[in-house]
C-alpha cells in the first residue's frame, strides 16, 4: 500500500519500486542530516532547491561560506570588525523582535542574572537604553557584567542598519574566526524568524553553531515544531546536543565510527538494519509507533542539479 504523503514532501532516493520520501507531517519538522566533507552542503543546497519548488521560504545559516547567493534576497555577511545591524534591542525598537525578546538576549550572550535583565528590560521600555553599545556604557550594574565580556569585536558586530529580512535569508558565517560572533548572530536570527511559518530553516554546520552556549540557544528557536515549517541541521560532526534533537535523520557518507554512532543514537540495532553507506548513498532513519525503520538507497543530490527559480 503507497503512503500518502503531505505536500511539503521531499523524495530522497532513488531506486526501483516505492521511492524514499521524507515527510515533515509524518516523520517530524527537524530533520538530522549527517555527513563529512562537501555532503551536508550537497544536501541542504538539495532542499533549498525543493522547498522553493513549492513556494517555501528559506533562512540558510552557513559557517562555510561556500553556499550560493543565488536566489536570497537578503544576504547577511558576519565578518571580524564589520557591522551586521543585528542589534538585538535597535531591532526591538524597530518592532522587530519584542523588548523582552531582546533582553533575554543580551543575557544569554553576556551571563546577565534575572535580576540584571529585568532591569535593562525595564530602561528599554523607558527608552533609556536603545541598543547593546548604550547597555555596555550606561551606568546601571548590568552595564559591570556585560563589560566582562563585551569586546570590539562585539561593538562592530552592532554597527549599521537592521536588514530587510526578506522571505529568503542567507547567513554567510563563513568569514569569522569567532565563534562567539557566529552563536551570536545564529541567536539572534533565530529570534527574529522564531516565528515564520511556510518556511525551511537550513543550518551547516549545526554542530558548530550549538557547541557554545550562546548557539545552543538558538536551536530550540528553529527546531520548535509549528504547522507549515521544516529545519534542517546539516552537520559534519556527531555532536550530542543535535542528535538527541527529536526528529529523523539523513545519514550520509561518513566515517564507520560516526556512522555507527549515529544508528546506536537513533536506536538502530545491530545487524541487517545497519548497513555501510558508500559515497552517493544514504540512509533515512525514522521512528514509527511500533518499531524504528531505516530506508537506504541512492542519494537524489549527487551530483546537485541547479536551483529552481525561488518562490
């Protein structure tokens, strides 16, 4: 009997009889994809192509900067000592993110206590302090704690205008040495599109964005299940915190030992379940209610077609 599958559907392999779909609606909105060397890149730049074929909204976060500009109408650059405008409170006061949004930002990133932020949450509101630079000079005692950490790094990083934040949004992380500035723009991007819906958020690589304690924060923004959204997390490496994510996953070609962890981790028992996948191949694992079910076959990227025309 043919499963009916929803309409953001993607097909994954290709080979003879009952094609391999993997189904947001049935299989869960965050979908793990792992793999080493240029394969997770292959694979988001493939659903990209897919979710624009039926009118989806993309946001990219790419540590690479390998991923193409085509197609995004807004391109954000983070680079070492140049400015984003990704200022959690100017965006607040532009009624972009809300001002509480925006405090508990500047904690998560600087270690404010509740205390600290209820204040600074407080002269926002006031209208006392309008951006991260004015917190870090004013002389209320959150300015002592964020001063421990701020940099000049941190005070460019803040300079220019809010982007345009358009339905396609391309995050190039991939020209930063600093891993601090990249969970940072990752936690604060998160925040401004945790709400979007008809739209894929695709992240490479997700390992590296959620190491810190400042990206791990922004997952949950991303991966929160809502109708008519789909994340997908691209990564090289086996790291823990996205593993455990709730969701299926694209195994790739990789290394045995990470390719063995990855079915221990998704409960794949040893065996015939398991299988070797060579380099154009995969394997979707996913639960059902009854038992957990691994599909393999002929990766649909390899090699990637050109992209659609973006919705």
């Amino acid at each position: 009997m043919r499963m009916k599958y929803s309409r953001i559907a993607v097909r994954l392999f290709e080979r003879e009889g009952q094609d391999v779909f993997y189904d947001p609606v049935y299989h869960g909105r965050t979908l793990k994809v792992f793999g080493m060397d240029e394969w997770p890149g292959k694979a988001l730049q493939y659903f990209v192509g897919k979710y624009w074929e039926i009118g989806y909204g993309t946001v990219v976060f790419d540590t690479t900067g390998t991923f193409r500009e085509e197609g995004f109408d807004t391109v954000i650059k983070v680079k070492d000592g140049e400015g984003t405008g990704l200022d959690p409170l100017a965006l607040a006061s532009k009624g972009i993110l809300d001002g509480y949004t925006a405090a508990t930002i500047v904690q998560t990133i600087y270690g404010l206590d509740r205390t600290l932020t209820e204040r600074l949450y407080a002269d926002f509101l006031s209208g006392k302090v309008k951006s991260v630079p004015e917190a870090a000079k004013s002389e209320n005692k959150y300015s002592e704690v964020i001063q421990e950490s701020y940099t000049p790094l941190d005070e460019a990083f803040y300079r220019g205008n809010a982007p345009e934040f358009g339905k396609n949004i391309l995050v190039n992380l991939g020209e930063t040495y600093s891993v601090s500035l990249a969970g940072m723009a990752f936690l604060i991007m998160g925040a401004v599109i945790r709400t979007r819906r008809n739209v894929m958020v695709g992240v490479n690589d997700a390992a590296v964005l959620a190491y810190t304690e400042i990206g791990s924060a922004a997952v949950p923004l991303i991966t929160k299940p809502l109708r008519r959204r789909v994340a997908i997390l691209a990564t090289q490496y086996a790291l823990e915190s996205v593993m455990n994510l709730a969701g299926p996953s694209l195994l790739l070609y990789h290394d045995p030992d990470t390719q063995s962890v990855v079915y221990e981790t998704n409960g794949v028992p040893p065996g015939p379940m398991r299988k070797y996948v060579h380099k154009g191949q995969a394997a979707f694992i996913y639960r059902t209610p009854e038992t957990i079910d691994v599909e393999w076959g002929r990766w649909l990227s390899n090699p990637p077609g050109s992209l659609p025309a973006p919705p």
